[in-house]
C-alpha cells in the first residue's frame, strides 16, 4: 500500500469516526529539516565545533581529493 493509499483510508476512517482528519503527506517535512537542521547546529556549538556548513565543507573536502590524481 503506497503512502497516498494509506492517507485516502485513514483520512475515510477518520470522517466516519468523527475524529480529526490527517494532514496529508509531507505537510510537514520543511518543518522538520528545519528543526533537525537547528537540532545539529546546537549540538555542534556544545560539542565546541563549527556549527554552520560542516557537510558542504565534507564533501569539498572529498570531491578535492578524488580530484587530485595519485590519490
């Protein structure tokens, strides 16, 4: 059953119950990268570490060294 499947049924079960609908799928994930995103960024400043661009700098660092020929 895909994930649309399972909105449309729980969204039916949930009209003829009386309770409140669902949200539909992915209302909500901006929310939710936003909040894992500022979730990592406090604990890299309490573990006294760079707190912004730390996997842009990662792959940079990877992508530069299979770059470089010999390595």
């Amino acid at each position: 059953m895909s994930i649309t499947q399972q909105h449309l049924l729980d969204t039916y079960r949930a009209r003829h119950l009386g309770t409140p609908v669902p949200p539909a799928p992915g209302t909500h994930d901006l929310r939710i990268v936003r909040a894992l995103r500022e979730y990592r960024r406090s604990r890299a400043v309490l573990a006294e570490r760079p707190a912004r661009a730390r996997l842009r700098h990662a792959l940079r660092r990877r992508l530069h060294r299979r770059a470089r020929p010999g390595c």
